[in-house]
C-alpha cells in the first residue's frame, strides 16, 4: 500500500493552542513518515480544501513546526464555514473526497468544536459510501469548553487562566482606589450560550470578600432589581464591586443585555454591549463611578500566559488523533480522560463522532451557587487544575516570538474550481 | 539627632509596579535603620495622612515586602486627591506638618505623578517656612509617562508591553480568521491627553503590512473621511485591519470620539466608548465585520507581563529616593536619564521638584508618521527599550501570587479629626 498523505484544518474560533494540537498532529506524522506522506494543511480551514488550496506544512522547518507549540491563533488560517446537511449539498463533500483523491489523501484531521465534529463525521460516512478510503479524526478545540464526552476543551483552560488573572488583577487596582475612586468595575467576557468563561473568574477568589464579587451566567436570568441590590450590598460591604459578565447574559425572556435598545440620528441601532450597559444601570441607579473593560480576542488569543496543563492536553491530543489514524481508527475524537484521585490526573480517550457531533455540554446547575452570582466548590474543583502551569513563549525585544509559516502552497491537480 | 520616621504615600492612579518602588523605599529604609526609623505609609495615599491614618510598614515580614516587588496596583491603597494650593487651604499642608511632626516624620516620600510633584514641592515649601525639617522627595510613577525631566515613568513600561503584546496576539487571531469572519478589530487604550500607550502598540509590528494598521492619538485630530478610507484601504490590502485607539482620540473641535452624543429612553447620555463608536462607524460606512476591546484597567494591572526594564527602574528609583534623602537631599526627584550609547543604558539622575511640577511631557510630533496613524523609527527607538525583560510573579494553583500585606495602623497620637 502506498502511502498516504495527511491533511489536517482548523475550524471556528481560534485560541491560544490550537496551534499546539497542529504541533502535535505534524511532528507525530513526521515521526511516521513510512506510513504517513505529507500533512497537508487547509488554507483558511476546511475552504481550503474545497478550494483545493490546500499548504505544504512538510516545506516548514522543523523549528517552525515546533514554534507552533507556543504561537496562538490559527497558522493556517481558519474560518467559519458550516458545511451543510448531505441532503442538502452533497456536493461539497463530493468536492472534499474529490480533492483528497487527487492528493492522495487518506487521513483528515479536523480541529475544531461541535460543528466541525459533526462535519467531520459527514466526511466519514461519505467517504465509506463513495468507497474512499479515509480515516477521519476530530480533534477537539473551543474556548467554550461544550464539547460532550471530554473532560474539558483545549483552548478553555487559557482562556480562563487568563480571565481568572485579569480579574484578580484588575481588582487589585479597584481595591487600592476605591475610598476616592472607582467603586464598581465590570469585565466582559466571552461565553454566549455558557457561562464556562465567567465561572473562571471565580478561581481569583480565594478568601472571603475576595473578588470576583458578582458573576453574570447565560444560564442564569438576569433580574436588574437583584442585581442592583447586590452591587449595592457589596460596595457597602468592601468598599467596592467587581462583576464579570459572560456576553451571553439575558434577561428571562431571551433578550440579551448587548443590546441596548438605543438608536443613533440615523435610526441605526446602537451596538452597545454588555459592560457598558451594565455600567450606566449601575451610575443611574446608584450613582457610582463606574469602569468597564471588554476582554474580547485578548481573552483567546492571550498566549502570552497560556495554561502549561491546556498546552499539554492541545499538544497531546494533536499527537493521539495521528496514533489513533495509525492504528486504523476513523470517526472518533481523541478526549481528555479525568483521573478519579484526589490530584488531578488525566488520560487521553476516544469518543467515537457520532455522539459528539451536535451535542452541547452546559454548565452543571451545582456549579452556580443558589443565588446565581458565584461559582460552588464542585466548580471550583473542576475549574482549578484546568488553569494550573504556566507555559512561556520565547521572547524577543520584550515581544514574544510567535513563528510565522511560509505557507507554501501544493500546486494544483484539479482543473475544476469551486465556489465557496 | 533622634532618627526620624518617613511617611511614604501612592497617589493617583495605581500601576503594575508602583508597589515595586514602595519595595525599594522599605528595604532601603530597613538596611538604614540607624538613620531611618519607621516607614509609615499613609492608608489611600495622603489622606492617610490627612486622617492620620498610617500603616506601619515594620510589621510586615522581610518576604512580605519583597513581594512587593511583584505585586500590582496600591499595597497601601492610593487616592485621587488633590491638594489645592497653599493659598487656597493652607489648612491642609498644615495638617500634613502637624501629623508628621507627631508621628517623629522627617522624610515624605511621595509616589505618584504630576499633581504629586506639585504636592510635595508645597509640603517642603511649608515645612521650611514652618521651621520643621522635612526631606521630600517624589517618586515618579504614571503610566502615561507625561513627567518631565525623567526619560520614562515606572509604570509605563509595563502598560506599554501589555498593549504591544496584547495587540499582536488579537492581530494573529483576526488574520487567521479574516477570510470569512471579523475584519476590523478596534482595541482601546489608555491616554486621555498623550498618545503614548497607544504608540506602544506599534512596538508589535516588525513588517511592512503588520498589525496595528492604524494608531489613533489624541494629538492628531480625528477626520472620519481619512480614518474609513484607511480601513477600507487596509482591509482591500491586507484583509483585515487593526486599529489601537488612544481613549483620547478627539476631533479637531476638541470633542473626544467617546462622547456617542446618543440618548437612552430616560434622556440619560449613553455612555458610550470611543471603540463601540468607531466600530457603528466601520460597520455603517463599510460594513464591515468587526469586534473590539477596551483594555482598560486589565492593561495598568497587568503585573503578571510586566516589563522588566520597568520593575527595575520603579525599584531602583525608591531606592534612590531613600539613599537621596539620606544624603540630606530635598524637594527634588530621582529620575531615569537615558546614556548616549546604541546600546540601551539608563542611570538615576535627580531632578529639582520646582521644574517637575505642573509641567506635562508631551509626545513629539516627530514620534507620529506624517500621516498621523503610525509611529516613526524615532518613537521606536524611544519605546523598544522600556518594555525588554519578563519579570514574572510566583505561581500558585495557577494564578500569581500577589501579596496582600497586614496594614496594621500606628496608634494615633493626635486627638483632633479632619475631614477630606
């Protein structure tokens, strides 16, 4: 049997070590090279492949390859491109088995989050039907940590070192200038649909009276009169109040607190966003000085102080979805296992795609407390190691040195184009 | 002569390494025990001494204190108060003196920027003409790095970092996802009157096409027309633009670009942002996709990348502030003087407090292209120095460990209040 080439794309949202996991997935091939050709990688995700733009990674050198450990964001490029239904567009996944035909490829590994799994699978199921051979790997990714049947997600446990920091921090800065100054300060974070991102924060306190003083969930409905009152309570009682706010906030009947219901003098909608909007309830009803700050793509892309354990698993189960591909497995995602000891411990598994695909993990009730401001000690214990180990990059005039790829491409063997 | 005990105060706003100075202040007090007695630090900056409120630094352990040296933001806690002229309330400095003298103070070391300058030239000036002897020397600390006759200012250095760190790994996440998702991405910045943070921000590009595309200063008038030709410019260039805007960006007239001069239901303003603002106007004038972040006090606390230039330089200048003091030295400022090398090299220098007070360094205009969105090799020269070295906080569970100090208060010895 000749040997396969290989093609691996990112999907979606890219965090601070999804470059970690295309680390692992490349230096493993190239330990296999008897069995494994190139890594092909897709131009801006899975539209390269459709595009047949497709990058020689095996052009890199091999410190280039091992920058990608510690550079965040998608080298590759990535995108959000949602492959449709088989019913509905047979046609793209016929492009996809089309392309990996013409270049030999017999392995894709797709690094991504719920939607990439489920395509994935797709690609699986067609490929056995076309009688392609292929082995398709999913390997997991998402700052949103709602992935099933894992443990937790690469790219989370950065994101929420790097919430849990700047909390802690901030607040520092809150605390020292409250007597004369600000009195109350809102962070925004990430997290539409789970509150995973703003439980994190809660890891900065450690005492009582520490902060985070307020936690804001998705899950949780938001009532402005409770949240007033406690803004309130707290200021009294510490002097100051710090909130963090998952973007997904809401009220009960759906409507987020984004949207600020406010129009310009041209009738556009104001944007607004969370934080400021939070921020000036707080000053008309209680008068108080007020800051806010919106994390945005600093939260995900912050490998400056990445999580050494978040690193490891990224790196890791890049490394596992090549050795699974060795040993013939298709349609399954290599998971991260908990260890039940008291230290945390943990393996790598497998989970095969169909149960993954479509299938959101929310936030357990028994982490938020009753009252629905704080995180409980179940969270915590889950949350805590997820965070643990820092993993510098190198550093350069001060800057880290993040690794640039050449990109080069792999000429073209199809002579149909394909719109996307 | 009895030893005298020194008074030691944070004013204004706080910084990642303002506590790095009270470090240097201390530990050089305590290896003078024999000249120096006790450092009293005033509970939220001066007010502390106003209230007689102060905080006996000698209860605190050796470790303690050297832990200072990592922590961000006011150990002690710091005030926006500014003392009114002596002719004005001349109770207030009267004040100071009374506490001092019944607390055995004979040095005043006061930390902060150019409002405290101008304060502890006028207690000097007092305690002279009141006949007490009083040494006052100011440490300087601002991250806007608007002091004369110093180099730089502790603190800036490190807000300087975070900001071109920062920038750099948003700019990696939107190239890689531009193709099909957000294609301007706003961060907002510190700096109300000087551009000096947000031309930091220009430290993360090293290449010609690199992030940020466009610096926004509150000392080039902000022309909407020329500011969206450049975006769609960028966006048409690169395919995807990246934007670092001063909080201070302003139009010619003088109106700041957060003022949105929008009204909610109630007629209260809407607050606003000036990143919220430029985005509508992207996304209403070019439609594009976009995301922002507004930094705030993340960038000012953000001790755990602190520069290591600047860690050195705020220790080293508390340091100096006590040996200057001991040398029976008066109303002057120890400050950064810069060498001629190529090499970067910096000394301690002193500056008279007359000519520090009330004057503002401004950037110069050589320092911004003549096309007012970028920065010039000589802004470069000038900045690449102050954010070299990583001077990183202990770990503990994955989050740094900062300290919090007892602050245990001295006895009052006066029996009369005073309110402020």
């Amino acid at each position: 049997m000749p040997r396969k080439n290989a093609f691996y794309a990112q999907s979606g949202g890219v965090t601070a070590v999804i470059n970690a996991s295309a680390c692992g997935v490349i230096e493993t091939a190239r330990k296999n090279r008897s069995s494994i050709g190139r890594v092909y990688a897709g131009r801006n995700g899975i539209i390269g492949a459709l595009r047949e733009d497709l990058i020689d990674t095996s052009k890199e050198s091999t410190s280039a390859i091992r920058g990608l450990a510690s550079t965040p964001a998608g080298a590759f490029g990535s995108c959000r491109f949602k492959l449709k239904g088989l019913e509905e567009n047979r046609a793209e996944y016929e492009r996809l088995i089309e392309v990996f035909q013409a270049h030999n490829i017999g392995y894709f590994f797709y690094n991504g989050g719920g939607d990439s799994a489920d395509t994935c699978l797709k690609v699986s199921q067609l490929s056995e039907s076309m009688g392609y051979p292929l082995q398709a790997i999913h390997i997991p990714k998402t700052i949103d940590n709602d992935l099933p049947l894992t443990d937790c997600c690469p790219g989370f446990g950065s994101v929420a070192k790097y919430v849990a920091i700047s909390t802690r921090e901030a607040a520092m800065d809150v605390a020292s200038m409250c007597e004369t100054s600000t009195k109350v300060f809102i962070l925004e974070v990430m997290g539409r649909h789970a509150g995973w991102i703003a439980a994190a924060a809660g890891l900065a306190a450690e005492e009582e009276g520490d902060a985070p003083h307020i936690i804001l969930f998705p899950e949780i409905a938001f009532n402005r009169t409770r949240f007033l009152a406690r803004v309130e309570q707290t200021v009294k009682r510490q002097g100051y109040c710090v909130i963090v706010a998952s973007e997904g906030t809401q009220y009960e009947d759906g409507t987020f607190l984004t949207e600020s219901g406010l129009k310009d003098a041209f009738g556009h909608s104001q944007l607004g966003g969370l934080a400021p909007n939070l921020a000036q309830m707080v000053k008309d009803e209680l008068g108080y000085k007020y800051h806010w700050a919106v994390a945005d793509y600093l939260q995900r892309s912050a490998r400056h102080i990445a999580s050494l354990t978040d690193v490891k698993q990224a790196y890791d189960l890049g490394e596992a979805a090549v050795e699974m591909a060795l040993q013939g497995k298709n349609a399954i995602m290599p998971c991260i296992v908990r260890g039940t000891g008291k230290r945390y411990r943990w393996t790598i598994g497998e989970a095969p795609l169909k149960e993954v695909a479509n299938r959101e993990k929310k936030m357990p009730r028994g982490y938020i407390t009753r009252d629905g401001f704080g995180i409980t000690d179940d969270a915590r214990k889950y949350l805590a190691p997820l965070i643990t180990g820092e993993s510098y990059p190198e550093y350069r005039n001060g800057l880290p040195r993040y690794v640039k790829l050449k990109n080069v491409a792999v000429p073209r063997k199809l002579d149909t184009d394909f719109e996307v």
